[in-house]
C-alpha cells in the first residue's frame, strides 16, 4: 500500500480513538453493527441508549456534531425507501394526519432508519478517525481476502480521478454553452458516461501495464504491520461490549 493522501473524510486529531490500531476500530465496528442489528425493533429505547454510545465515542474523537451529520447524509436514499414503506406495506392500517398508512410499515421504516442511521453514523466515526490506507492495512491484518483488499484499494485511489476527470468534462460542456435543463439534453449526458468509461478504461489500462513494468504478480507489498496490544483491543471493543447488554434486555423486555 503505497503513501497516499488522506480523504475529505478523515478528520486529524490525536485523540485516543485516533491511536487505535484500524484492525481494532474494524473490528469493533463490525460487532456494533451486528448487535444493533440483533436488537428487537419493538425496543425504541435501545436505539436512543445505542446512539448516546455513540455520541460518546464521537466526543472522545473530538468529532463536531456537524462535521459527523454532514457526512451521515449519505443515508439519505435509505430514508427516501423507508418512508415509502407505510404506504406501500401489506396488514393493519392506521389514520395518521390523514393518511392511511401500514402498521408494519410503519415499523419497517423505523427498524430502517434506526438501525441504518446508527450503522452510517458509527462508520463515519470510524472513517473520521482512520486513514484510509490505515484502514486496508487493517483489513489485511483481519485476514480479508487479498483480492477484495486490492479491489477496495484501487477503488479508493482512483474514485478521486474519475471525479476530477467527471468535473473537467462537465466544465467542458459549460463552457460550450451546454446546460442540461430536459429530456433533450439525457443524449449527451449518455454519450458523456459513455466517453468517461472508456476513458476509465483506457487509464486502468495503462496503470495496469505499468504495474506489471515495476514487477507487480497478482499481491500488493504490505509496507507496514500494524499490531495491537490486549489494552489497544480491550479499549476497542468497549462500544460493542457496552451495547451487547442492551441488546439481551430489549430482547427480555418484549
């Protein structure tokens, strides 16, 4: 994994969730989610105690509260489908304002939007306070498939390329005087994905053939090994390890 520069993501600090080992915080991520995941929807009280957890830890990085909800409204095609699902979902109806919606609709989109928002939230936090090199040198110590890592390492190195390369095409039509204002104009925007693509194609092309001419044979040099002591991991896994009891008494509570 070579140097690399750090994402709009990634906030500096030096903070104690900062000097976690990316392994670490992967992992604990991970458990989090899952046991957000396993909680009973029924317990709406369990996901305020989740989302307090992770405030908390948001806090301890010394992350804005704006910085961290900016990031989060990546979640924003999830809320769109969630809030589709008491109109269209099957079973008992219920009036509210006026409108005729499902009852397991309604419970569907809340166990959408609970469980999404507090997985998005937790992996904000976890890219605000990581590197992203650190982070695939993190899913090389989890033993992740070497293939998968490498797939995940050109997307995050070339993802900034292809954008810039989409920005400098799309100055270019503006500067013709071209402007997309209706259906008439979905032809050009076609023939622009088109000519991205091939342009993206044509560059892994070539960076291909170039890593072959510097002896690339299918694997990626690890340049560093990131290790991690039983106090580094025991720090890490306080988030889900304080979520799991909640999870066990939503689930006693039903």
């Amino acid at each position: 994994m070579g140097a690399g520069h750090a994402h709009r993501l990634y906030r500096h600090g030096h903070t104690p969730l900062h000097a976690l080992p990316p392994h670490c915080k992967l992992a604990a991520v991970l458990c989090f989610v899952v046991v957000v995941v396993s909680t009973p929807r029924e317990a709406v009280w369990a996901f305020g105690l989740y989302a307090v957890l992770l405030a908390s830890v948001a806090a301890v990085a010394r992350l804005p509260a704006l910085f961290v909800l900016r990031r989060m409204l990546i979640e924003v095609p999830f809320v769109a489908f969630a809030v589709l699902m008491p109109f269209v979902a099957q079973g008992e109806r219920v009036d509210v304002l006026g409108l005729s919606l499902s009852v397991n609709g309604l419970w569907g989109a809340w166990n959408v939007l609970a469980k999404g928002t507090l997985g998005v939230a937790a992996s904000v936090i976890l890219a605000s306070t990581t590197e992203l090199r650190a982070l695939l040198l993190g899913l090389q110590r989890l033993k992740l498939p070497p293939l998968l890592v490498q797939i995940a390492s050109f997307m995050i190195r070339y993802g900034d390329v292809i954008a810039d390369e989409m920005r400098r095409m799309r100055i270019a039509r503006e500067s013709r005087g071209f402007q997309a204002k209706g259906v008439r104009h979905w032809g050009v925007l076609g023939k622009t994905a088109g000519a991205l693509f091939i342009r993206s194609y044509e560059r892994g092309e070539r960076v291909h053939l170039a890593m072959i001419s510097r002896g690339y044979a299918g694997t990626m040099p690890v340049i560093d090994e990131v290790t991690a002591t039983r106090r580094q991991w025991s720090r890490a896994l306080t988030l889900p390890l304080l979520a799991l009891p909640i999870c066990l008494l939503g689930w006693t509570t039903l």
